[in-house]
C-alpha cells in the first residue's frame, strides 16, 4: 500500500457529481484539483451498511474541509451509475457535495495498493498536499467505519507545519522542541 511520503498516483476516472438531469456525471482526475489540499477516500462497495455513514460524515464535514482549501473525492468500484442510484435511493447521500468516483476497472485501488483479499477496496482515506504527496494514510477493516473528524483533525496538524501532540486539536499550541529541550537540561 502506497504510504506517507509517497506520490499519489495519476488516474482519470468518471464521477457521479449530481442528482441533476443532464450534470449527473464529470470527469475527475489527478489535475483536477492540483495545487491543493485532497482527502482521497476509497469504499467496499455501493448499497452497504457501514459505507453510507463515511459517505455522510465527510458530506457534513465537506465546508470544513473546503475552509482548509481542501476537496474530497470518494471512490470504489462501482460504476458512476450505481453510484447515481445508491445516491437517489438513499436519503443520507442525495445530496453529497464531493464525487463518487467509479474505480470500475480497479486502477487507482491497484495503483495506491489497496484492494483487500476480496478483490474490493479496503476502507482507505488519504491526505494529500498540494504537491500531490501522501502526508497521511489511514485503513480500517470492513467492518470499522473510519472517523471523518479524525481526517480533518489530521489536515489541520499537517496545516500548521510544526509538531502537534496526540490528541492535538486545531486553535491548540503545538510543541516547541527549543522549549521542551530546554526544559529537559534545566
């Protein structure tokens, strides 16, 4: 699986943008928004338990990540068409404000290494900085749901440049290592 430090691969795939007659569907890719934060998150499949929960807690977070300049883009196997059905089908995703990617032919879950055993993508999320660089990775087993919150924390550590503690929180000081150093010879 591609990790921290490595560069997220270069794909091209169609999404289910909208729920709107005749902008259903768009083409996203790795340009589509260089220069910027992403949060890249992979799915097991479509019309699942645990997987609309993520989808509708990154939808809830999306403005925050958007205040922090960043976009998320979700992804599985599905086609763009069963995304578009499983978002007018399901209450809690008709009006998610990111893009189901349609990874139908497995090249980005191959490229960033995280197709289970199953031959499905594992629960994924990644960060990605401006310079198309992974600076977080984060899997969790099927059947654990991952924390959108968690995601965001983690982009705001990554904004400020400096060391940020376990369980650091945005508006938080972050660690001093002049200071601590000191502190330890004194």
């Amino acid at each position: 699986m591609l990790t921290v430090g490595d560069a997220f691969p270069e794909f091209e795939l169609t999404a289910c943008v909208s729920l709107e007659s005749g902008r259903e569907f768009s083409t996203i890719s790795h340009k589509t928004y260089e220069g910027d934060w992403k949060v890249y998150f992979a799915w097991p499949l479509d019309f699942t338990f645990v997987c609309p929960t993520e989808l509708t807690g990154f939808g809830e977070l999306h403005t925050d990540f958007a205040d922090r300049g960043a976009h998320i883009v979700g992804f599985s196997l599905d086609s763009e068409f069963t995304h578009h059905a499983w978002r007018r089908s399901h209450p809690g995703l008709r009006g998610l404000p990111f893009p189901m990617m349609a990874d139908i032919r497995r090249e980005l879950c191959s490229a960033l290494g995280i197709l289970g055993r199953d031959g499905v993508p594992m629960r994924a999320a990644f960060l990605v900085d401006p310079a198309d660089v992974i600076r977080f990775a984060m899997v969790t087993d099927g059947s654990v749901g991952r924390n959108p919150q968690e995601v965001l924390r983690a982009l705001d550590a990554l904004q400020t440049g400096g060391l940020c503690p376990a369980s650091w929180t945005r508006g938080e000081e972050t660690l001093d290592p002049d200071a601590l150093l000191a502190a330890v010879e004194a």
